[in-house]
C-alpha cells in the first residue's frame, strides 16, 4: 500500500510503498477514505530529535475516517463495508478516565506505549489503518466522509474546549476566537449552534477573516499588536467572557490574557507554544486558564450528531495521496483555507 511518512528528522514527509497490513485478534482493518492533515503533524515534524517521543519512520494522519474492510478474531459488532470514523486519542481503556469515556486522558497510556495513529502508531494517511480497537470506531452515519474526517480532531478538539466553558456562554456575553484555521472555523459554527454568545474572531489574514464571516461569526479583529484592545472595545471595556487560542503562540497567547474578562476562560487549544502566568494581578480577577487535550468518545459522536443535523459545513481541500507533501507544504505556509484531506484511495 501507499502511505506517506515522516522518516527523517527534519526531512520533509514521503509518500512510500508499505505492506498491506492484515488485523490480529481484536483489531480492525480499514480501508481509508479520508485523512485530514493537521497543524499537530508540523509540530511533530519541527522537533529536534532529542525530543521526538516516539521512533521513525512513522506514518502520518490522526483524522482519519473509512471503511471495514477485516476483522481481527474476535470482533463483534461491526460489518465488512462499513463507514466509520476514527477516535484518535487512544487508551488502555481500563483506568478510572478511559471508564468515563476520556481516553484522551488515559492514566496508563504512556507507561504503556500507547499512542495516537499518526501520532506515535501507524496513521491514516495510507491505503490501509489498522485501529487497535472496535470502541475506537463511530459510524459515519451517512455523512460525507471527506467533510467528516475534520470532525474527528478539528471539530471534537474545539467542541471539548467550548464545553468547558457553556455556563459562561450566556445570552450577552463574548466568547473571542483567535485563528480561523482548520480548528476555529469549525469553532464559530460550533459556538453558533450552541450558544447565544457573541462570535469575534481574530486572525492574520483578511482571507481567514473572510472565512470566519462566511461560517457565522459575528464581528472579525485583525490579529496585530492592538487586538485586545480592539476586543474591549468591542465589549465596553470589559473583554471576553471566554477566549479560545487556536494558535497558542506567544504573542497570541499574551492577547489573550489581555482581552479576557474578570472570572472568564481563557483556553490555550493552539501549539504554537506560548504560556500564560497566573498569578494574583497577573490576569484579571478569577481568570481561568487551561489547555484541553483532543476531546472523549462520547463528544466526537455528539459532533458528528451535530453534523447530521446539519449545523456543521467544513471548509475542505482535497488532494491525492501523492500530493500530500505539497498538502503540508501549503499549510505550513498558511495558504490552506479550512481544512486539507488525503484521498488515500481516490
């Protein structure tokens, strides 16, 4: 089969030629329709090799979504053709977080070796996936598997950190979204359908703005040295009830801390690698800060009941598997509009 691999410290990804694999007992063998690529795979890719937590070569692509196409010995419960979508943040499923859905917080993960496809284990951006697990699995439903396959990481990672944070998200209050990307432009039609908030969001560049009016938001900010001042203007001086950090860089970071309003959520989702002190005076009264991880089995399949309902459009561009390094190319020159997908198979 055809997949593409980050092989060699600081060496662009390749699309190579793999054996097909074949599932083991209680494993499951998809044939991938769609892999999206994602801001995540840059960073593994910018890190020096002593900081890499994991072995080359690994294959690519922790958004994936396809069909079964084997079962391993043992599994139940699913059939030979169907269409599914992959939760990505994989546990042992055991621990007292795996029992309430959060493997994305599994307890024993990495004294275990497990880790994320695409992001440690064997990725979706290849002919074939083999999933560790059946409960790793949700029906698409119906959906669209190329707007889907977003939805697994760009949407469930904003829904988790937008859930956080609803019983600030009241009629009158603020929520302020920097960066329009893959992960906040699905966020301004997440916050749309699920609260009454005010939608502001920021970016660099007047083409993301233009995506983030197109999805629902509100009012648009350019992300530059005045931006939280804009953001308190914008709400009478006493800034955002919630901000969510798609990008997590230093200087988006700090604007946070500077826009957010007394007892409000500032959420670092971005990493972008900026942090934010906390501290008496340091940030408003009663501030929060946190920085969520990807989002629970249970949420992904309320984002994708979300979807079916019709609340969600993904901005997508596709490519063939031997454009993926041109894919990663393009987003890492911030020239991707929304979200890029391999067709691995297409």
């Amino acid at each position: 089969m055809k997949a593409v691999q980050y092989r060699t410290v600081g060496a662009a990804p390749e699309v190579v030629t793999l054996p097909d694999p074949e599932p083991g007992p209680g494993q499951v063998l998809l044939k991938v329709t769609a892999a999206g690529v994602c801001h995540s795979d840059i960073a593994v890719m910018s890190m020096p090799a002593g900081q890499l937590p994991f072995p080359l070569p690994l294959t690519l692509g922790h958004e994936g979504v396809g069909t079964v196409a084997a079962l391993g010995a043992g599994v139940t419960g699913l059939a030979e053709g169907e269409a599914v979508a992959v939760y990505g943040p994989w546990g042992c499923g055991r621990c007292a977080k795996c029992a309430e859905g959060k493997e994305n917080y599994c307890l024993r993960a990495a004294e275990l070796g497990i880790r994320p496809p695409g992001l440690g284990a064997p990725g979706a951006m290849a002919e074939y996936l083999l999933v560790d697990d059946p409960r790793h699995l949700v029906p698409l439903g119906g959906l669209d598997p190329v707007r889907a396959v977003p939805l697994t990481d760009a949407g469930l990672t904003p829904y988790h950190a937008i859930r956080r944070s609803l019983g600030k998200l009241l009629p009158g209050s603020t929520v302020a979204v920097i960066g329009a990307g893959g992960l906040g432009h699905v966020a301004v039609q997440l916050l749309r359908a699920m609260t009454a908030a005010r939608v502001v969001v920021l970016d660099v560049t007047e083409e993301k703005l233009a995506l983030a009016r197109a999805v629902g938001a509100h009012e648009t900010v350019l992300s530059d040295a005045s931006a939280a001042a804009a953001v308190r203007e914008l709400t009478g001086g006493a800034g955002a009830q919630v901000v969510l950090d798609f990008v997590g860089a230093p200087p988006t970071v700090a604007a946070a801390g500077a826009m957010v309003a007394v007892e409000g959520d500032v959420t670092i989702v971005g990493l972008g690698g900026g942090t934010l002190p906390v501290g008496f005076g340091a940030l408003p009264h009663e501030v929060s800060v946190a920085a969520p991880y990807w989002g629970t089995r249970a949420e992904l399949i309320e984002v994708l009941d979300l979807a079916r309902a019709g609340a969600l459009d993904v901005h997508v561009e596709t490519y063939g598997i031997d454009e993926a390094p041109l894919a990663y190319e393009r987003l890492h020159a911030g020239r991707v509009a929304g979200r890029a997908v391999i067709l691995p198979n297409g």
